[in-house]
C-alpha cells in the first residue's frame, strides 16, 4: 500500500475555479482562493489524489476494523520508526482518547466509568506557557488540567495523581518546559507524555517520539494531505492499542469519534506518501516559486515590502509576509481580507496572522495559476487603494448610554441575564460587562443611535469574546445581536472572535437600587437565567 509517484497538487494546474468548486456553487456556496492555510474552518488541505485512489479502493470491500488497527499499526511503525500507530478521527479526539487510554488503559469497568474519574489518577499536566485552546478534549474524558510553570513545580505535582502530561509542540522550542527535560522525571514517575504536534508534519524517526514523547498526534488533513477528519497518532504499542479500544467501532467512551476503514486507509497512504513519496517532495518544492510569483507582481509598488518568512520546527511551511505604509496605502489588513473575499474568484487571507499594516500569505494550498491571480489582485489593491478603504461619514453621537444596564441574552436555546456598565466620552465607550461567571472589558463607540461595542473576558486559555451591535429604540432601551466567540491569546481575529455564532440582547436602564443589588449577585457567579 505505497504511495504511487505523482506530480499532483492540491488541484490540477489546468483546472479553472469555476470548474473545481461547482460542487459546492450547487450547494449555494462560493468557493475561494485560499491564502490562509492548512486551518480547518476552511478546509484545511484536499486529500492528494494517491489518497482519493487508496480511499476508493477501500470502499470496494470490507474487513474487519480491529484487525485493519493491528496492520495499520505495524504499517505506521515501519514507515517512522515509532513502536506503533493508530489513526484516530482527528487531532482534538486524540487528546480525548489518549487522556481516556492513559487514565482506563483497556479496563472495562474503568472504561465505562468515563468521565466520572472518581478516585483515580485524572490530572494532566500542561507547561504553563503551553495552555491551549483544545484543553476541552482533555477534560471531557473526566481529566483536570494542571498547569506548572517549574520543574520544581512538575515535580511536586507528580504525586500519583496524574495520568498524562501533554505537550504542545510548536512551542517546545522556547519552553521552560522541554521535552528533553520533562521525559526524564515523567518516565521516573511512569507517566506518558503526549505531544500536540497537530500544524507539525512527521519524519522518519519521528523527533518527538525519539526525544521521550510516549504519544505524538498529528493532523492529518493538514500538510499530509490525508482525509480532513483524520490525525496520525504514533508512540508507545500499548498506548496507541489502548487508544484504539477506548473509540469507535467499541462501545467505549470514545464511540462518538468514529473513523471509517477508508479514512484509516487513506490516512496511512498520506503518512507514507508524505514521508517516502517524490509528488510530496515536489509539491513542497514549490511554495516558495508561488510566493515568488506573487512577490513579482508587488515588486514595483512604492511603500510594499514583502518578506519570505520561515519558522524552524515550529511551522512547516514557509509564508510571504507583505507590509505597507499607512500614510500611502489607507486601509488595514482587515479591510484588504473582506475585500478581497467580495471580489470574484473570491481570496481568502488569513486574520490573526495580520496587523494592522501587513499580511501573510500560505502557499500550501496554492496552485501556479491561482498564485498569479492573487498577485495581480493584491497588486490591483496597493495600486488603487480607495477601491478598498471604506470612507463611511462619521455621525456625531445622538445619545448618552452611560451609565448601568440590565442585559438580557437569547441563545439559539438558552437565555441568560448579564449587566453592562458604560462610561461614554463623545462618540467612545468604555465600561464593563459582567456574565454569570467573568468581568470583562469594553470597548465601542456611538454613531447617531446606533452603538457597537466588544467585550473582551480574559480567560485561560480561551479568552470569551462579546461582539454587540445595536441601536437606541425610542423607549430608551437598546435592542440588537451580538456575536459570540473566544479564542487563545495568540490567535485573535474576527474569524475564532465569531465563531460561536449569534444571540439576540436588549438592555434597559438599572435604578440605582437594583444596580448595587446585580452587582452583588454578579460578583458571587450566581446563575440567573430568565
């Protein structure tokens, strides 16, 4: 089952836009041009066509799905080096699964019991300057997340206790916390380590596992190519069975996270062709001539610098950074984004790795035609930039919405009542708004009657994000929608700051009385759901 030799890419060279994404123009979906990545709300990467070809065979037959585990396993320990493999249904449901292998092994009344960790040995340990936006897949097998910042620390927490440390890989490099230092005591203890090495790509050996990692999860859907849903977990030989046992098809804890005999193949096929394949070597061979293309086409335009930028073992691909002067070039990175997204073919940069003044384009998922499309649209851009800044006329503020306010929220199911304390300095605002739980911070401004405002609830390790908008009724109570979101520190962007959709909210005015009395029951994280 070896990857055959091909030069494909992520799409056909000859193949237009319109031709490859009329799939999804049936559906009423637009798609696009992608710049941003390997990110999974945009699909991450297309499986390669070694892949298509391996999943489709796959599909022919059937077999028996533990028995495909032990080939796959030995397949995947052949092809890196690792004692074994395991494919799961992507990287969050390994933290998931391995969290439930490492506490319940293949126990079964320990296996049934999950989540409830009564009594056992539940905390994981995450290096303080590793706390990460996917801890929910860890606790939801019954785990508490320990955060130490020492290795005085870690030691002091290994006390029988704990289950698992888990790692994130790209930030191992700059850690206090490295791996070459942690898998000594870990292994005194007898505690395995998982490494989160998810953007990562494997090799043979594989260095995480070589280093004293005893689980190492990567994404398959990302630069492997495999299929989107997938992750490619090696290690330790009974870990990664024990992985197994506690997921689909069983009836375990983890039979929500079903992965089908044609991803498993698919995913070994990509594992192989990644690692072995000349059409993967050739495919990453060209990332940096389409950011070429791209830079030529900028070349020329005064007050643009672009830079080819590179992250040694903490990204695996190269990226094309563009920047400008405010002063010639008036609009800002997010404006570029959505313009660009309205414009047909549509192109999607990325958000949170922008600023303000520069951009930063992925070539991964770029063919050479589309690379020349987005040159000439971002040349377009800097070359004509009133077709991109928005020029709205600014409206004095036509009300005063200082002052406290009582909030009541309407989930798409679900209610909750909040409060929001507003200072209003002209057309600004500043204040608090408070949920049952955090304070968080606001800021805004009013136009006319119109008001929108974001309050930022800074959390570990996904800081809450509240996105209003809405306007004065002539009763005096504000009344519009919010969107919700949240997002680690090191990614914020409108995209994850949205990403838990909408909700409909309307304030009144507080008396002074009930404004000390809410304040109170705010403080002291009582639920008040209406």
């Amino acid at each position: 089952m070896s990857a055959e030799p091909s030069r494909s890419s992520n799409r056909e060279p000859s193949a237009s836009l319109r031709e490859v994404g009329w799939i999804y123009r049936e559906l009423g979906v637009e798609p696009f041009i992608q710049c941003a990545g390997v990110r999974t709300i945009y699909g991450a990467s297309n499986p390669s066509e070694e892949v298509i070809a391996a999943m489709n065979a796959a599909a022919e037959a059937f077999v028996d799905m533990d028995e495909l585990a032990d080939a796959v396993g030995a397949r995947m320990a052949a092809l890196t080096g690792a004692e074994w493999g395991v494919v799961t249904a992507g990287t969050a449901a390994t933290l998931a699964l391995a969290t439930a292998a490492c506490i319940a092994g293949n126990n079964p009344e320990l296996m049934l019991r999950l989540p409830d960790t009564t009594g056992l040995a539940n905390k994981v340990i995450v290096p303080a300057d590793q706390r990460f936006a996917y801890e929910q897949s860890i606790r939801i097998a019954g785990a508490e997340i320990v955060s130490v910042a020492t290795m005085e620390e870690l030691s002091a927490a290994l006390d029988g206790s704990v289950a698992m440390i888990c790692l994130v890989g790209r930030l191992d490099g700059k850690s206090p916390l490295p791996l070459r230092e942690i898998a000594p005591i870990a292994g005194a203890a007898g505690v395995p380590i998982l490494v989160d090495a998810a953007g990562l790509s494997p090799a043979k050996p594989d260095r995480w596992t070589e280093s004293g990692a005893d689980l190492v999860v990567y994404a398959g859907g990302k630069y492997l190519r495999a299929p989107q849903s997938t992750a490619v977990v090696l290690g330790r030989k009974n870990l990664c069975q024990a992985i197994w046992w506690n997921g689909a098809p069983h009836q375990a804890f983890g039979r929500s996270m079903k992965v089908g005999k044609e991803e498993v193949v698919g995913a070994v096929v990509a594992l192989d062709r990644w690692i072995n394949a000349q059409s993967a070597k050739e495919e990453r061979d060209q990332w940096l001539p389409r950011l070429r293309i791209i830079e030529r086409h900028l070349a020329e335009i005064s007050d643009i610098t672009t830079e080819v930028m590179s992250w040694a073992g903490s990204v695996t691909a190269i990226r094309l950074k563009i920047a400008w002067d405010l002063a010639t070039t008036p609009f800002d990175a997010e404006m570029l984004r959505l313009a660009l997204l309205a414009q047909r073919p549509r192109i999607l940069l990325h958000d949170f790795w922008s600023t303000p003044t520069s951009i930063i384009v992925d070539p991964v998922n770029l063919t050479d035609d589309e690379a020349e499309i987005v040159g000439r649209a971002l040349a377009e851009a800097f070359r004509r930039p009133a077709s991109i800044a928005t020029q709205d006329t600014p409206l004095e503020a036509a009300v005063d919405i200082s002052g406290a306010w009582h909030l009541d929220m309407r989930f798409l199911h679900g209610a909750t009542t909040q409060q929001i304390d507003i200072r209003q300095t002209g057309n600004l605002l500043q204040g608090t708004h408070r949920t049952n739980e955090t304070t968080g911070i606001i800021s805004g401004e009013v136009r006319g009657r119109r008001v929108r405002f974001e309050a930022t609830h800074e959390r570990i390790p996904i800081w809450l994000f509240y996105s209003f908008d809405g306007e004065v009724s002539d009763d005096g109570s504000l009344i519009g929608t919010v969107r919700l979101g949240g997002t680690a520190k090191e990614h914020l962007g409108p995209v994850f700051k949205g990403q838990f959709g909408c909700a409909d909210w309307d304030a009144s005015r507080m008396r002074q009385g009930a404004e000390a009395a809410r304040t109170t029951r705010c403080s002291g994280g009582q639920d008040e759901r209406s």
